[in-house]
C-alpha cells in the first residue's frame, strides 16, 4: 500500500528534475529604444530666409521630422498655412547640406521620413521657397532614435 502512493510522487519529482534541466537554447534580451523628441522653434525674416537646427542620432534607426506649426510673427498666434521648405542632411560648416527636402505646410504628421540613419549629428532646415511677404514663426518637430 506504501508503494503505490510513492511511485506517482517518484513520477513527479522526475519530471520536475526534467523540467529543470538545461536547454542548449538561448535567446538575447531585446532591448527597446524608446524614440526621443526635439522640439525647435524660429523666426524667418524676409525672402529667401532659413534656418537650420542640429539634432544627434544615438542608435541607428528612422528620423521624423514634422512642420507643426506656421504662425504670422506680427500677430503671434495666428496660424498660417504658408508653405515652406524643409529639409534634412548633415551639418557642414555654418550650414546644412541637405540629402532630402520637401516643400510643405504645418501638418500634423511628419512630412518628412528617413530610415536607418547611423549614430552621428545630423540637422534640419527650414527655409523660405519664396513665398514670404511678412515675418514668419515656425515650429518643428524632430523624432528619432
């Protein structure tokens, strides 16, 4: 009688035992990098006008850059819907050399999209294609790894 209530306890222990051994499998911890987001305002002058901002990519991966916002710069606040020219690059002196651009107006998504970008500085500038009358403000967003 003894024995038959030992061999289920002896079956279990020996699976448990099993169970635990080790597996020749292994998996690497995947890491998340969480995007971060610059924020960069300015002012455009007059005709022919730009600006430029620099921003640093610490892990490779995609960058996106949003014109959010275009605002009359005599009556602060009063949006825009002026168009102007966005671009992205990497920094070159005093100046952006731009590998991609855009002419755009404030959205709400980015209008400008770039994939694996390697860790390095890398800027964007934001420039009048010849539509300014008056004195402008502009905000950009810049998300990436």
């Amino acid at each position: 009688m003894t024995h038959a209530f030992t061999r289920p306890i002896v079956l279990a222990l020996a699976l448990a035992m099993a169970a635990c051994g080790s597996s020749d499998s292994s998996t690497s911890p995947t890491t998340t990098t969480t995007p971060t987001t610059e924020l960069f305002e300015g002012k455009l002058q007059s005709r022919g006008d730009s600006m430029f901002f620099s921003f640093t990519v610490s892990t490779a991966g995609n960058v996106d850059v949003t014109l959010a916002a275009v605002t009359g710069a005599t009556s602060p606040g009063a949006s825009t819907n002026l168009a102007l020219g966005l671009g992205l690059g990497s920094p070159l002196a005093t100046d952006c050399n731009l590998t991609t651009q855009t002419t755009t107006r404030p959205g709400l998504t980015a209008q400008l999209t770039g994939s694996n970008f390697s860790p390095a500085i890398y800027c964007v500038r934001v420039f009048d294609v010849g539509n300014l009358t008056t004195p402008v403000n502009f905000a950009i967003r810049i998300v990436h790894t």
